[in-house]
C-alpha cells in the first residue's frame, strides 16, 4: 500500500489550496481518512477527519476554513484550504485506516509542503 500526497505550494495569506491523497495498492476498504500537520519546530497535529461514513471532524484553528472530503471510487481523501493563515504553515500528512492484503493498518503518505506567506 502506498499513500501519494500532492498539492502542496506556497500560497499568500487569505489564499486556498487543495491538496490530494491517493491511496493505492491491494486495497479492500477504507475506513478513516485523516490529515495531520508539522509545523517547523513543533509536534505533529492532528487537522480533520472524515469516516467511512461521511463524517467529519476538524481541529478548532481551522473550523469554518477547511473541509475534507473523499472519493471512495479512487481511494482518494482531500483537503480544501481556504483563508489561509501564517500559522497554517506545515508539512501536511494524510493518515488512512485500511484494509488490504495483507491485513488492517494504518498508512501515512510521504507529506507535502504548505507555505503561507506574502
């Protein structure tokens, strides 16, 4: 199994960028898809959820500017950033609980830059 962020960049403040995670491999189901951030210096953060169900669920710093969605048919989670801030400067992660070949895991993608800056 592996997990391909892409969508990363350097954007100025008040601005959107959407990034992308595609998991692929010997993949039966999916249950939650997670993303998490890294901001220089600090720990790893978890930023939103969303289930195999729909539902979802956001860190409060980015309720009402975020929102994830998924597309089960590509095994795809998303992260739509709007009003970006300074302070959502990070490493951004997706996290995926799934099932495959090889049995129930969790699986991190290899990360991508978000930059917020003028």
């Amino acid at each position: 199994v592996q997990l391909q962020a892409s969508g990363g960049g350097l954007v100025q403040p008040g601005g959107s960028l959407r990034l992308s995670c595609a998991a692929s491999g010997s993949i039966f189901s999916i249950n939650a898809m997670n993303w998490y951030r890294q901001a220089p210096g600090k720990q790893r953060e978890w930023v939103a959820i969303i289930t195999n169900g729909g539902s979802t669920n956001y860190v409060d710093s980015v309720k009402g500017r975020f929102t994830i969605s998924r597309d089960n048919a590509k095994n795809t989670v998303y992260l739509q950033m709007n009003s970006l801030k300074p302070e959502d400067t990070a490493v951004y992660y997706c996290n995926v609980d799934l099932y495959a070949l090889g049995g129930r895991g969790v699986f991190w993608g290899q990360g991508t830059l978000v930059t917020v800056s003028s």
